[in-house]
C-alpha cells in the first residue's frame, strides 16, 4: 500500500482488519463497504434493521464475488468490526453513538458524516456546538478514538460497477497518530484513493463543510468531484 513521501513511519498492517459500517444501508456506507469488500476485507454492514442489513450484504456481495460480506444491527455491528465507521444521516448521529458508547469502547471510529443544510441556493454548512460531527462523536464516546475520513468521495462512484478506480485522496484528522496511521492506510486500500493526514480533530469542521463546496461543483458540472492534495 502507498503511503505519502512525508511520513516517516512503515505504515501499518490493516489488511485483516473488519470495517463496520453503522448506517451501512445509505448510500455512502454501502459504498464505502462495496470498496472495502473489493480490497479483501471482511466487511460488516449496519443497521437499525438487522433484516434490512442483511439484505444490503447480500446484494453488495453478488457484486464482489468470494467477499465476506455480513449484516447485522448497528449494536451487533459495532462488537463485531475492528474498526467502525460512522456513516448515518447528520440528524441521527448524536442519538446513534449515545446507545453505542459500551460497544465502540476502545476500537477506532472514523466519523464520515458531514452536518449539512439544503434549501434552494444549494447546500450549506450546518453550525455544530462542538465544532464539527468528528468532534460530537469524540464527546459521545470518551472510551474510543475517533478519526475524521471519507468525506469527500462520491456514493456514485462508490457503488458504480463499471468504475475500477475511485481516483481522490482521503483528508484523515484525528489527535491519535496510530490512529490517523491507520486510517490512511486503509484509505490506501482503496484503488486510486490515497489517504492523506489533515491534521487534529479540531480542524474537521472546515473538512466536513467543504462537502457543500463539492456538492455545488458537482452540480454546476455534472461531475463527482472529489478533492487531491499536490505536493507531496
């Protein structure tokens, strides 16, 4: 897997890790664990519908055949992933993580959820007391390590069969440096996608924010726009 020139350390090993999806159904979270199913990993999606799980597994699995796709419900989720992404609708987010606190204890949450408003000059971004969705879900969940990632990247692309490659970086935050080492590292997983450190949690606010930058660009031109980094 690639790393950037400007990191020092070997990154680390995450090829056997399970990713959880909670809010795994959505667009964004069956993506996300499409790519993921794809680079080998054992994927876990959830739900508040351990039914409904189940049977966004099965189709995603027809797509990536000999993948270790499951579903479960979100609790079921989170005890069974090794590293569990946060991938539900803003307005749902504190509510979910309040209820799961005991079962993300000490594992890796990666927050992708981006606070945004919708009206009819397009999208915006939603002000959050604490400062961004990554840092609510720091607050809400004192026994695990929370990395901010994937904010950027398209569900359509993420879902589209015909695309082998999903070319964008991944802006990773968090205030661990294990942590946001291995989050890159999985974002390198991905084909074409390259993680990128964007520096601590407290900085995710702009990051989830600039999704409605993109939303806008990718209307005006018809695309699905993700982000790179030059330089480095």
């Amino acid at each position: 897997m690639a790393s950037s020139p400007t990191d020092s350390a070997t990154p680390p090993d995450v090829s056997g890790l399970t990713i959880g999806f909670l809010g795994g159904t959505g667009e964004q979270g069956r993506g996300l664990a499409r790519r993921f199913a794809m680079a080998g990993h054992g994927v876990v999606i959830g739900s508040r519908d351990a039914q409904r799980a189940a049977e966004a597994a099965d189709e995603l699995a027809r797509s990536v055949p000999g993948s270790a796709l499951r579903g479960m419900s979100n609790a079921d989720c989170a005890r069974a992933a090794d590293v569990v992404v946060v991938a539900v609708p803003w307005d749902g987010h504190a509510a979910l993580l309040e209820g799961l606190r005991e079962e993300l204890r000490g594992k890796v949450v990666v927050d992708c959820v981006n606070p945004l408003g919708f009206d009819k000059q397009g999208a915006f971004a939603l002000d959050v007391p604490e400062g961004s969705a990554a840092q609510q879900a720091a607050g809400l969940l004192p026994d695990s390590t929370v990395v901010a990632a994937f904010h950027h990247v398209s569900a359509v692309l993420l879902l589209d069969e015909a695309v082998g490659s999903i070319e964008t970086d991944v802006l990773v935050l968090g205030d661990d440096r294990e942590a946001t080492d291995l989050v890159q590292a999985l974002a390198d997983r991905i084909t074409g996608m390259h993680g990128v450190y964007g520096g601590r949690l407290r900085n995710a606010g702009q990051v989830e924010g600039l999704t409605a930058n993109l939303i806008s660009v990718n209307r005006r031109y018809k695309a699905h726009a993700g982000i790179r980094i030059t330089d480095i």
